[in-house]
C-alpha cells in the first residue's frame, strides 16, 4: 500500500484526507499518462450517492480535461459497472467516485485499467508522485487538444441489460427483498429484479446524500431480516454502498453470509462443471466450518490475505473462476473481474431456481464454527507476531484443536493491532484459547 492509495483505492473523510486537490491531480495525472502517440485519452466516471461525490466527480473531471482527455459520465452507478463498462467499451480507465461500505461524510477514488481491473501498482506509485510534486510536471492541453465531457447514461442501461441476460430462468412468483443501502443499487438493482418478473420489495432506496449505509445494507442486515419475514418474501438480497458486495438473507430471516454463498455457488457449479480447476478462492478469515463443507464435497480451496484485490490475483493467476470474501464480494470470474452484488444475487437467485430448494435448506449444509476475534493493542506488529513464546502458544493452541477448529494471528493493516482469532466446536473453547495467547503477549511485554 502506498501513502494515499490502498487495496481498494484512495479513500478517507472528504475534504480532510481526500480532498479535491487530490482528486484534481489523479485526473490530471491519469488524463496524460493515457494520452499518448496522439491518441486522446478516454475515461469513464461513476460515482456513489454521497454528497462529496459530485464535488469529485467535478474535480476528476477538470483535472482529465485539462490534460486532454475525454471523460464519459455514467452517474451514480455500481462499482461493477463502470468495470464493465471499461472493458466492453475499450475505454483507457475508468474511475469510480465511491467509500463502499463507509459512512457518507467519506468518500474514495477507485481507478480500474482498461481490463477492468484494480490498476497497476507501478501506476499507483506514480499517481503518488505525482500529487507530492509540482503541479507544472504535467502540461496543458491547449486548444482543441482540451477535453470534453460526455453523458454516457447509456453504458449504465447497458450493463442493466448484461445483468438481465445472465439471468438463466425468470423470476416470476418469487417475492425477493431488496436493501440497496441508499447507495449505488439504487439505479440498478430494482430494474433488474423487476424486468426479470420478481414481485420485489424494496428498502432504502431514497438516497439523499447522508443516508448512504445509515442502519441499512450489508453492514446493517436487521432490516432486510425484517423486510423479508413481514412481508413473506422466499429471499432478500442486501448491498453496501457501491454494491460490490452482497450479503442474503433466506426466507426464515437467517444471514447467508459470502462464505456460504462460496460453497452454494461452489457446490452448485462443480455439480454442473462449471468449477474450473474444481477449486473456490478465499481469504484467511473465512469460517472453518466452510473449510470442512469444501472437503465433504470434494471441494478445493485457497486461501489469500484479506481484500478482494488478492483474490481476484490468485484467480487471474491460476485459473480458477470462483472466489470472494465472507463480507460479500463474490468474484464470478466468466461474467465479472470485480466483486459484483447485484451479479451474486443473480447467480444465487440461479441455484435457488434450478435445484428447486429454498435458500434456508442450501445453506445449511454447512455448520458455521463459533468464532471470537480479539483486538490487541502492541507496541510492534512485527514484532508481536514473530515472538517466540507467542508463536509457541498459537502451537500448543493449534494442536490441541486439531481437526476440529484452527487459531489464526493477523496484524492490522492500518493499526498497531495484533488480531487473534480461533474457531473451535464451542465458544467457550474459542474464549478460551483466545485468551491463553493474549496472557503470552500480555507476559512478554508486548502489549501496550
């Protein structure tokens, strides 16, 4: 990670850490670096419902222009979108105006490459430089080498079409929730629903600048759950901000979180073979109890770091088509190369349909581990995490759960934080071990 872009671009409260000088200079900087041998650089822009968006969107686009390039405006859309928006229509890059899942007084800059695609580091690093440089580094374009805006509303109802032809049956006499978060979805998600025959029931889909995330979307399930048992529904569907991440909910008000839609959608694929390499990708934290469902079926996993960014690396390095995050981004590699909420929904809806059983009886096939994740203050990550009495006791604690639960330890990536997790068959086990590691740390003198 750089000093102002991380996994998933360049985020923080607007105008405090992003503010739209930053955004001015990644548009100038982008605006040139695409436009090269005489070709005018296009670009395609995105953006989420927060208030700040606009003053970005503005901002990104004064900075392209005055490079020279095109710039092509999608509104507020999904962060999938403008991806697919790049690749289908050989735009340079595109730019999505988006803090996900964060309150709305943030806000963020994710820049995607021509494949659709997080961008390259070795581009991230010069943007960088870029913006602790001179502003004169970079020249104007000057007469009619200036760029322009253009209303591309039209990329959106296209990838609104995409969607519906993924659909592989229709949706009639299914009564489906949907929680779009005041967010991204809300331009989306209820077209697609409705075009496919769903009887739909939509909440918090009056985005109004401040209210994108507020106790709603997938970090907020309880009114979706609601949603769904007051008004019957056989399925909901819950989206963040951007809605790259989708989270379900089953007609009895349970959370089916990523890890189970992997093995629904894992096991659903590999049963029609689908799977490719017969293998589904996912991050350290994902539950235990998947691990174990992926093994009874046959299953092959990998595990990455935590971000979507390192899945879809592992996927796109070794062929796999299926991977995601217990949080809800979901990789489906054949239709996207980003996680894609509403895209997830879809290809559950799909499992749902074909095999003919309700969302409850799929997903409990798998038996969740109770799990306790503690956050302990150190005085260094590094050295925290490579202390050999510490690394003893994850040992001892590994041996002792054996086949039946694991320990992981893993430094935050922004705090000076050691995060201990075990998952066992009790949760006085995972209490338990738990705390046997924190009182080595707490012994050595590692904790601040």
């Amino acid at each position: 990670m750089g000093k102002y872009f991380g996994t998933d671009g360049f985020r923080g409260e607007a105008n405090i850490d992003l503010t739209v000088e930053h955004a001015y200079k990644v548009g100038r900087f982008l605006g040139s670096y695409y436009s090269k041998d005489g070709k005018k650089c296009r670009v395609v822009i995105g953006k989420d419902t927060r208030r700040s968006s606009y003053m970005f969107e503005y901002s990104l686009v004064a900075g392209l222009t005055a490079s020279g390039a095109d710039v092509y405006l999608l509104h507020v859309t999904t962060t999938p979108s403008v991806s697919y928006v790049v690749r289908s229509d050989d735009f340079d890059c595109g730019i999505m105006i988006s803090a996900s899942h964060n309150p709305y007084y943030d806000n963020g800059i994710k820049v995607i490459n021509g494949n659709g695609e997080k961008l390259e580091e070795e581009v991230i690093e010069k943007i960088e430089s870029y913006i602790d440089g001179p502003d004169d580094a970079i020249a104007f374009a000057t007469k009619e080498n200036i760029g322009r805006t253009v209303d591309y509303a039209a990329g959106r109802n296209r990838y609104i079409g995409y969607l519906i032809s993924i659909a592989t049956r229709s949706f009639k006499g299914k009564k489906v929730a949907l929680d779009l978060a005041n967010g991204s979805a809300s331009s989306i998600a209820k077209n697609v629903f409705d075009a496919l025959g769903a009887d739909t029931f939509v909440i918090h889909n009056n985005p109004d600048g401040l209210n994108i995330n507020t106790d709603c979307g997938s970090t907020h399930i309880e009114s979706l759950q609601k949603c769904v048992l007051a008004n019957g529904c056989d399925i909901g569907f819950a989206y963040d901000g951007d809605a790259d991440r989708c989270l379900c909910v089953d007609e009895n008000g349970n959370v089916v979180d990523g890890d189970l839609i992997l093995y629904i959608c894992g096991k659903y694929m590999k049963e029609r073979g689908e799977l490719f390499n017969n293998t589904v990708v996912t991050t350290v934290m994902s539950n235990f109890g998947l691990y174990k469902a992926f093994e009874r079926e046959g299953i092959n996993f990998e595990k990455t770091a935590v971000g979507d960014k390192y899945v879809y690396e592992n996927m796109q390095n070794n062929g796999h088509c299926l991977g995601g995050e217990q949080s809800g981004h979901i990789i489906f590699a054949k239709h996207a190369t980003t996680g894609d909420g509403i895209l997830t929904s879809l290809k559950v809806m799909e499992v749902v349909l074909e095999t003919k059983q309700p969302l409850s009886k799929l997903a409990s096939e798998v038996e969740i581990f109770p799990q306790v994740l503690k956050n302990v203050r150190v005085t260094d990550k590094k050295i925290a995490g490579e202390n050999k009495a510490v690394l003893e006791a994850v040992d001892k604690v590994s041996k002792a759960l054996g086949g039946d639960g694991r320990i992981l330890l893993r430094p935050s990536g922004t705090e000076p934080l050691i995060r201990v997790m075990v998952e066992a068959k009790s949760m006085d086990d995972c209490e338990k071990y738990t705390d046997e590691v924190i009182k080595v740390m707490e012994k050595e003198g590692l904790l601040i």
